[in-house]
C-alpha cells in the first residue's frame, strides 16, 4: 500500500496562519516540519529530492489562505424566479 501525505496535510493546515504571508509560493513539507518555501513548483520538488531523498515523504503545495472548489455536486436553482 502507498503511504499517504496525512501527516504532512496535517503540517499544512497547522502552519497555515503562518504560511499566509506566502501566499502564492509553494512550501516543501515532510512529516510535521516546514523544510522552505519557493517561488516555483519544479524548484520546491527538486528541493524535495535533494532533502528528502526516495526514503522519506514530503509534500509540495501551493499556499492558497482560502482553498479553492474544484468541484460542486449540487445543481443550483435560482432563488427567485419570477
């Protein structure tokens, strides 16, 4: 079975108030320790890499203050029809 990022989803959410100031960057985490944060996607994965080798997860994420809806289940019918 694959190991899942929980723990690092976990760090995330933890850290958020403080990673706000980032906004728009991406941060670099493994396990519950925010290793940097970095302008571009590809750079924070090769950091990754380097740090964290194949041995050890880490997760890359945008910070975003306010997460986005990918996806809304419900058909949404105007309040008022007249």
């Amino acid at each position: 079975m694959a190991p899942t990022l929980e723990k690092e989803l976990e760090t995330y959410k933890r850290e958020l108030h403080t990673l706000k100031a980032q906004s728009g960057k991406f941060v670099l985490i493994s396990g519950d320790e925010v290793l940097s944060t970095w302008s571009s996607y590809e750079d924070a994965i090769q950091e990754g890499y380097r740090v964290c080798g194949l041995d050890r997860r880490f997760l890359v994420k945008k910070i975003e203050p306010y997460p986005r809806v990918l996806f809304n289940s419900r058909s949404v019918e105007p309040v008022c029809q007249r």
